[in-house]
C-alpha cells in the first residue's frame, strides 16, 4: 500500500529543509571570516585606559609616584584641627560608633572605636582632636578626661 498524504509531505518538507541547511553551510564555508592575522585580533589600551587597536608609543608614558596611588576608599584628610574638649552624647559599643558634642561650637563629631585610647559611655568628658573628612567633621585621639583635667 502506499504513504499517506500526510507522510509525503513530511518527507518533501524533511528534503527542503536538508538543501536549505546544505546551501547554508556551502554560504559559510565561502564567507569565512576565521583566519584573520593575530595583528588582526589584537586590542591596547592607551595612556587613559581606552581601548585601541594602534600599540601605544613608549614616548607618553607617565611616571605616578608610589605615595600618589590610593587603594579602597580611605576618607581624604584635609586638615587636622586643633585638639578639643567635649562630651560624649551618644556611643553604641556594638556597632563601635557614636558622636561627641564638642564644648566650645556644640557641634556634633563623629567617632569610631578605632580612634579611642579607652572605652567610653555617654555622659564621659573627653579630649579628642578633629579632622575634616569628606562626609564632615570626625574625632581622632580620643581620651577620656579624668576628673582633675575638668
């Protein structure tokens, strides 16, 4: 008995698409690209960081002097006040912060447990020395006053 319809047409389908697929790969093998030069293929970065296909001249080359290079994000120092007197007015010993109200302007800095000499709690008078970071005013060399400094 012979194939149905059906089966026919799968079959001329299943051929088409075996010639389509032939033809293509036949298209890819005559437009190959691979092959290109390792000249071809290679990338440089200029003197900015920028990538470039031209090799950068040993002429622009900067010299960065060692202590120039900043590594993570420390805060940038400006200036380093005068030392101060002040009270602390709030300290969280868990989180290892808090802040200090100074006596003479009333302004609040900010302090971390790596710039204190000794433990503190609030209500403590301290001596300390402020430096301007970039998020504002924060205390270093912190030590607790004792009461014959008052």
């Amino acid at each position: 008995m012979g194939e149905s319809f059906a089966k026919k047409e799968k079959a001329k389908k299943k051929a088409k698409n075996k010639k389509e697929k032939a033809l293509k790969m036949k298209e890819r093998k005559e437009n190959n690209n691979k092959g290109k030069s390792l000249e071809d293929m290679m990338a440089y970065l200029d003197e900015d960081g920028n990538i470039t296909s031209t090799p950068p001249t040993t002429k622009k080359k900067k010299e960065v002097a060692l202590q120039d290079i900043q590594l993570g994000a420390a805060p940038i120092i400006e200036e380093i006040l005068s030392p101060s007197k002040g009270l602390i007015s709030f300290f969280n010993e868990a989180k290892g912060y808090g802040f200090i109200i100074e006596d003479e302007t009333q302004e609040n800095i900010f302090v971390h447990c790596n710039q204190l000499t000794e433990t503190v709690k609030e209500g403590d008078k301290v001596y300390f020395e402020k430096e301007k970071t970039e998020k504002g005013y924060s205390a270093i060399n912190v030590k607790k006053l004792n009461k014959q400094q008052l």
